[in-house]
C-alpha cells in the first residue's frame, strides 16, 4: 500500500459553502421529478479519493480552442463577446492551470446537438464548444458569440435565459463543478426554474456576468466578466487527521 | 459580484453537453474518454458496464458519467494526459441508458491512519433534471476488504448493495445507478 502522493494537503474543504448550491428535488423544474434522488445524501468524509482528481494541463488544450469564432471557414454571426474572468477558491486564492470547458447555443438559440429540435438556424461557422486552461494567476479569456435564448417545454411558454455552459475541475474530486453563466439584465432570469432553483439569492447573482467596458474591444466585442469560486481549504489543517 | 464571499452554485449540465464534453460522434476528441487505463497499465484490466434509470424505471439517455480512481497498487495519478493510467474517464449513456468503461482494477487506496481502505472508484453523474453533479461510489463485490471499509460503514445496511458491482464474467462488472425510487442508489453529500 502507497502512501498518500507528496502535496496532498489534509486540511478540510468546509461542508458549510455547499449551501449555496440548488436542492436536488425542484419540482418547478420538470426534469428534476423522476432524476432527483429521494433518499438522503450520506455524509462522505474526504478521503484521499475525495481529495485528489485529474489534472488537466495546457497540453489538453490546442492553441485557439479559447476562440470560439474562429473554429470554421467564416465568421459565426452573432454579437461578438469576450468572456473573461479569475478562478478563485473561497478564501480568494486563484485556481491556476485548471481546465475550463464551455458550450452553448448560437446567436439564434440552437445547440450542434442532435437533440436540439429548435426551429431556429444552425450557424454552419459556429459549433459553440470551447476549452481553456487558466494561467498562473487563474484567469481565462474565451471569444465566442452571444448565445441567443432558447424555448423549451418545462411549462407553457418556457425560454431559458441566454447563457453559457460551464464544466470546471479545479484542483480535487471535490472542486468539480458544472453550471452556467449568464448576462446582466435578462428579463428571463426572473422566469427560469433552473436559475430560481437556487434559493439564496445573492448566490444565484453569482452566476451573473458583468458587462465591462474595460473588457470591450474598441469595434471588436462588448466585455463580459465572469469570475467563478471553486470550493476551497480551510486555512487551518483538519483538527483530527485520522478522521476518514 | 466578487463582493460576495461565497461558491459559485451548480447549474444542471442539461440535455445538450456532448458535442462538447463527450464529443466523439461529433467527430472530435474530447479530453477524456470510456478508456481509463490503456493496455499498457499495470494491473488487472477490467471493463464496468451499467444503466442509469430514474424513477419510473426508465432508461436515462442522456446521462454523463464520469469515475475517478487510483491504480492496480492504490495510487492517484498526479496527472491525466498523455499516460497509460488516467485514473479518469468520462462517458455518456446511450439511447439506452448505457454506458461502459475499460479500466484497472483499482487496489486498497490508504486512509489518514494509514489503514487500508476496501477498492473502490469514485462516480460522478450528471445530467438534464440533476440540478447538482450526483457523487456516488463503486466498490467490488468480490472483495472481503468491504466488511471493514469505513465509508461502507456509514452507509445504511440495507442500502449497501447499491454500491455494489456485481461480477458479470472474470474480467467485467456491471454496476446501475437508479436515481430514484426502487432500490435507489446511495449518493454522498462530499
Ligand atoms: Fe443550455
């Protein structure tokens, strides 16, 4: 038997931020009624399978795999946007060389996907998939195309807000997180069971970007800041170490 | 939006991930694949067969799964790309509710004090309806080291079987995942 890689740190990743996630059961949000479990979660005590995960270098990435209106012959139509930002942990501490995933429907509201029966258009210069790994400092910049909002059939007459797909590692098993970034000022936000399904409501705003003018590029893209917070370490090693 | 303290929420993955996370029939490469651990791992090569169904006992087509692991000798990788063992992989279900992985079995991984901990593979699963990323754990039935594992302990007596992957030939294993209802699979809080 191993002992536990060189630079596994055993200090605890607090239980206390999960409360800002959404509950699994929300039943304004179909999807969840016949997928959510019922039972309650079982407490896990991190264990080093907890505490370790997979490290996803630069070379994972191909250079321009950040703009996502380049990947074709043509231009994608669209508003064209930059969407930076700084993975942080909840101490503030950047993530750096952590990978970064993104997709999204096009300016006309259609996923690439073959599911996707919208009838709106498919952009033949515009897939909408995207991959970065942030620097040393954890920041990350992707070009892509303001994504337009989509109908969907949760309830009568049902759009979701626009928004980007996100898929983030960070550094362990625990710090993965999936979620969605979207745009200061939609009317939608207010409709959408999916963003309402979080109940705390200066989390929800954390999933909102923030229109930049330092950002926007003079004849080129408005600016979007999105900074996204990882769980993080508490500052002190865990009280009982053998308590795994 | 940076004055507030605090993790960003989880958002569901939704329906329409795969031509970005698990991309293959699109044509492209994503960063991981079903194959965990090329032939050139070490270790006893295993394939992990299953279904995710919810709670009427449908099929889930459009479900992610992704497993974290250590190798044959309990040990994480400190890197994912470019090597025989990833201790990662990533699949998507298929139409019906499919999905398989080809990997090492992994061996007893320590714990804090140095005691052995029984096999087992971390699970994650996503997927439209699942607002969170669901955390669940596979452990072997074939291995005596579950009567004494710590994390199998918490788990309700009755319950434990969920977790259990049951040996479907001597090199394969097939491990569901119920969301909900009739024997729904135990998820952790991690
Ligand atoms: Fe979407």
């Amino acid at each position: 038997m191993s002992q536990p890689p060189a630079g596994v740190e055993r200090r605890a990743y607090p239980r206390e931020s999960l409360a800002a996630h959404p509950p699994n059961d929300a039943p304004a949000y179909a999807s969840t009624r016949l997928r959510a479990p019922r039972k309650p979660l079982v407490i896990l005590p991190h264990t080093l399978t907890e505490l370790t995960g997979p490290v996803y270098g630069h070379e994972s990435v191909a250079p321009g795999e950040n703009d996502l209106t380049t990947r074709h012959d043509g231009a994608p139509l669209g508003e064209r946007i930059v969407v930076t930002g700084r993975v942080l942990d909840e101490d503030g501490r950047p993530v750096p060389h952590t990978l970064i995933e993104i997709w999204q429907a096009n300016s006309a509201g259609r996923y690439v996907h073959a599911n996707d029966r919208h009838d709106a258009p498919l952009d033949p210069n515009f897939t909408g998939a995207g991959r970065v790994v942030t620097d040393a400092s954890g920041a990350y910049t992707f070009t892509t195309i303001k994504p337009g909002a989509y109908p969907w059939r949760n309830h009568h007459n049902a759009w979701r807000p626009a928004h980007i797909h996100f898929s983030l590692f960070g550094p362990s098993f625990l710090t993965r997180l999936v979620t969605q970034m979207y745009f200061p000022g939609d009317p939608l936000l207010a409709l959408d069971p999916i963003y309402q399904a979080i109940p705390d409501a200066a989390a929800r705003v954390r999933l909102v970007s923030d229109f930049e003018i330092e950002t926007t590029k003079p004849e080129w893209a408005l600016g979007y800041r999105f900074d996204i917070v990882l769980r993080g370490r508490a500052a002190t090693p865990m009280e009982d170490p053998h308590d795994d | 939006m940076m004055t507030e303290r605090g993790i960003t929420p989880s958002q569901t993955v939704g329906p329409f991930f795969a031509y970005c996370l698990t991309p293959e029939a699109y044509g492209t490469r994503g960063i991981a694949s079903s194959e965990v651990a090329t032939a050139d791992a070490a270790g006893t090569r295993i394939r992990i067969e299953g279904r995710v169904i919810d709670g009427a006992g449908e099929a889930v087509p459009d479900a992610m799964i992704e497993i974290w692991q250590a190798d044959g000798e309990g040990r994480y990788p400190d890197h994912a790309a470019n090597a025989a063992f990833r201790g990662f992989g990533r699949a998507e279900t298929d139409a019906h509710g499919r999905f398989a992985f080809t990997t090492v079995k992994p061996g007893p991984v320590p714990g804090a004090d140095g005691s052995a901990h029984a096999p087992h593979i971390a699970v994650s699963v996503f997927a439209r309806g699942l607002l969170n990323r669901l955390a669940t754990r596979l452990y072997f039935e074939d291995e005596p080291a579950n009567e004494t594992d710590p994390v199998l302990a918490r788990v309700p007596a009755e319950r434990r079987a969920t977790l259990l992957a049951r040996r479907t030939a001597p090199d394969a294993y097939a491990f569901d995942i119920r969301l909900q209802g009739e024997g729904e699979t135990v998820f952790f809080e991690i």
